[in-house]
C-alpha cells in the first residue's frame, strides 16, 4: 500500500489530502473571502494565504488519516497549470516534506487531476476510454480520453472560459464575487422564455467553444432594459444560464458522436452547476450513454484529485524540487509508468 500526501495550491483554495487507496483525509481553506474586496483573484495575496494557512492544513489532514509524516510513501502536489506564485508555495513546501523524510515528489497537472475527480467515487468510476468535459474559471476543453495519460484535445475555447464568463456576466448583473454560484442562485427565479441570447458556435461543426460574445449580448440586452430591477436580472441570468448549458450540452453530445465514445465525464467548477448536470443526465438517458460528474466538493479545486493522480502517478520518475508550470498543455502528459516499471 502506498500511502500519497497530495497540497493543492493553483489558485485560491489551498487544500491538502491522504490518499492510499482510498481517500483517508481532506482539508481545504478556500480564500473567497480575502479576494472578494478586489472582484477576483490577487496572485501575490493568494500565494501569502497559502503559505500561512498550509501547515494547519497538514496538521488537520495528517491527524484526520491517523498518520504522521513519516508514514507517508510520496508527496505530490499541483504543478500547473495555475498562478506561478500560488503554485510555489505548494510546491516548496511539498519539496521541503519530501526532502525531509526521504520521500518521492510528485508533480501533479492540474487538469488531469480535474479530469480524473470522477474516479474518487467509489461505486462508480468511469471505465475507459471515454470524453471529458473540462469546465472552469480557466479552461473549458473535451478531451478524448483513451487511457490515463493518453489525453488528445478535441476542442477548448477560442476566448473566454466559461467560468469566466459566468463570473464577468455576473459582475454586469452587479452581483458578488465568486459570480458564477450567485449567477445560477439568481437564475433560478428567472423567465426562460422571457428572453433568449445566441449560442455562440453551437451550429459550427467542430468542438470549440467561444463565450465572450455571448457575454457581451448579456451587456447589449442591459442595456436595451428601461429598468434592470431584480425580476429582470434573473430573467437575463436565465437566459445567460440557458445559452451555456446548451452549448456545452451540444458540444458534448457531438464529441460523444465524433469519437464513438458511450461515456462522458465531465469536471471541474462550472460542473456543479445544477442546470448543466440536469442537462447531461437527461442527454444521456435519451442518447443512451453514461455520463460521471464529481460531488460537488470535488467539482471546484481540491487536494483529493491532486492525491488521487498522485496516486496514479507512484512510479514515475520523481519529479524536480519546486519545479512549477504557470503553462503547461493536457496534451503533453505520458502514461503512468506500470507498477515495478
């Protein structure tokens, strides 16, 4: 048994996580609140935070697997993609835990631990190959999943990810920061049939997205209102809601016909979202397929992914000390290296 201490640091939750097999401990501190002031993430803060907040993460995630360090067999953590200076600190105290005590380190990509979150569910994980939606603040991609590590971009957007324009489509309807949760809570008292905006690419016959057009509708449509009160912004918020859910929707279902997949996995923070997993699940009861999504605690940045890949990723090469990548493509990752290798 391998026993993995994973840190998670990419951007403004720092997390921590136990993972042997099964997932022994998880801790997180999210920074919501520190940011919300400035309307977004502020990298130099977010790195400040995560360096006081990580060793009482340790602490709380060692003490909840019953374990102290020195019965641990590797140390991973995320590597990047992410904010250069939030990932540093995971990394450095990563670097410093493995040093200590001997132990493999472990670098982590982001989105393939975003990509593999569906695999903590114990009585279901996806079986390969399969499609996978990647949906965040940062990125939106499918991604023809064959294996773990063999990963072929099939489309991502050309503009905007679509958490962020959740985010920025929220801030025009004047809400608070993190948008996007405050724009669906908004949405659901809204009129669907009140008003519609374009889904932007939809009709195209490839797999990119493009969201900063249908943000700027949203704007254009404000400002088209005598009176934006607050019966008119859930109608806009609705009709903003509608127009992404659709077109994430159809990009799946037409990535589902175009790689002859039956499974569809789809992650990360904008996967929470109620009326996108409503969506994909009626998609797949009518087109026959299965569809895998997170818990939602597993949906927004956390350390159990980074540990579970880390997991998967035991017998790889150690990595460098504090080696971070602010860039750093999905498609560039190698299988795991097979047990004795």
């Amino acid at each position: 048994m391998t026993t993995v201490l994973a840190i998670e640091s990419s951007c403004d939750e720092t997390a921590v996580a136990v993972y042997d097999g099964q997932l022994r401990a998880h801790a997180l501190h999210s920074q919501t609140d520190l940011h919300a002031a400035y309307g977004g993430v502020v990298p130099e803060l977010a790195a400040r935070d995560h360096l006081a907040r990580m060793t009482g993460l340790l602490d709380d995630a060692c003490r909840q697997a019953g374990i102290a360090p020195a019965d641990l067999d590797a140390v991973a953590y995320t590597a990047g993609p992410g904010l250069a200076g939030a990932l540093l600190v995971g990394a450095a105290t990563a670097a410093g835990i493995a040093t200590a005590f001997g132990l493999p380190l472990l670098p982590v990509h982001h989105m393939e631990a975003h990509l593999l979150a569906p695999m903590l569910d114990p009585d279901d994980p996806p079986a390969f190959p399969f499609v996978a939606l990647l949906v965040s603040g940062g990125h939106t991609m499918l991604v023809d999943v064959a294996a773990p590590g063999r990963y072929a971009l099939l489309g991502e957007s050309l503009d905007d990810a679509v958490g962020e324009a959740f985010d920025k489509t929220a801030a025009l309807l004047g809400l608070p920061y993190p948008g996007g949760p405050h724009l669906a809570r908004l949405a659901e008292r809204g009129d669907p049939a009140r008003f519609r905006l374009p889904r932007p690419l939809l009709d195209r016959d490839d797999l990119d997205f493009s969201f900063s057009g249908l943000k700027t509708a949203v704007r254009v449509l404000c400002d088209k209102q005598e009176r934006l009160d607050d019966t008119t912004r859930a109608d806009v918020a609705r009709a903003f809601e509608e127009a992404c859910v659709d077109v994430l929707a159809g990009k799946c279902r037409r990535a589902l016909a175009h790689t002859g997949h039956e499974r569809l996995v789809v992650a990360g923070g904008v996967s929470a979202n109620r009326r996108l997993r409503e969506r994909l699940h009626a998609d797949a009861e009518a087109g026959g397929h299965r569809v895998h999504l997170p818990p939602p605690a597993f949906c927004t940045d956390n350390a159990a992914m980074v540990a579970y890949t880390g997991w998967l990723r035991r017998f790889d090469p150690p990595g460098a000390v504090a080696d971070v990548r602010a860039r750093w493509p999905l498609a560039s990752l190698t299988p795991p290296e097979p047990a004795h290798a």
